[in-house]
C-alpha cells in the first residue's frame, strides 16, 4: 500500500507573494499616513500665534485702561509706529508684533470714517509679522466726545 503525504505548509512562490502584497500594503499606509502626520503641527503653532497676539492685545488694553484712560493721542504716541516691529506689549510670552494699521475714527451717520481731528475713537490692527494673513482689530475709545469737524 502506498500512503500519500498530504502536502504541509505553504509554497515558496505563496510566501513571496504574501510578502509582496504586505510590503504593497505597508507603502500605501506610510505615504497616506505621512502626509498627515506632518501637517499636525501647523494647528498648533497657529494657536500659539494667536494666543501671544491675544495677549499683546490684552496688555495694550490693560495700559490703555491704566495709563491712558481718556488720552487716546497720549496712547496713540505710545503704541509706536505702524509696520514696525514692536515687543513693548508682547512682555510675558507675547512676543514681537507688528501694529499694521492705527488710525483715528468717528462715527458719522452709523459708519466709522477715518479722521485726524478726532479723540474718541482709536483702531488699531496687529499681526504677527509683516508676512502674514492672521490679524486681530480692536476699538479703544475715550469718553472724550469730540469728533472735530464734524
């Protein structure tokens, strides 16, 4: 009688082919996975950015408020040039900060219009740096009323 032996375990050609498609698997995963690993930092150095320009806003409200509560030129003077770098306010973690537009205005007829005689109202824009699209917009105002010329 003859016995035949089951055959046990697997051909080379399966093994190789087992390991081709695993190895086929693993690239497509690195690649899809790679991208999106990479690009997790960029929330958080956003949220960075933003919180040291919240806090720059925040102290140059708290030294307005103190130092400047009804002076607004006297503040104006104080906050420095536009498109310049600055730190005066960005003590604390803030950082440096660019002041990108500050600019005298009065309501008329439910608009805010840009004048040079007026006392009551100050808006002041800060950025980062030169370069970039994140901006934060604050009025001050004064309780002096005037709006001279108007």
């Amino acid at each position: 009688m003859t016995r035949r032996h089951a055959a046990q375990g697997f051909t080379l050609l399966e093994v190789i082919m087992t390991f081709v498609i695993f190895a086929i698997v693993c690239l497509v995963a690195v690649t899809t996975f790679n991208r999106g690993m990479t690009r997790t930092d960029i929330p958080v150095k956003q949220l960075q950015t933003d919180a040291s320009l919240q806090l720059v806003l925040e102290n140059m409200i708290a030294d307005k408020t103190k130092t400047y509560p009804t002076n607004l030129v006297g503040f104006n003077a104080a906050l420095g040039a536009t498109d310049t770098v600055a730190s005066k306010y960005g003590t604390g973690g803030g950082g440096n900060y660019i002041i990108s537009q500050k600019e005298f205005v009065c309501p008329i007829s439910g608009n805010f219009v840009a004048t040079s005689g007026t006392n009551q109202f100050l808006l002041v824009t800060i950025k980062p740096s030169s370069t970039s699209g994140v901006s934060l917009t604050y009025l001050f105002n004064s309780s002096n009323n005037s709006c001279s010329g108007h």
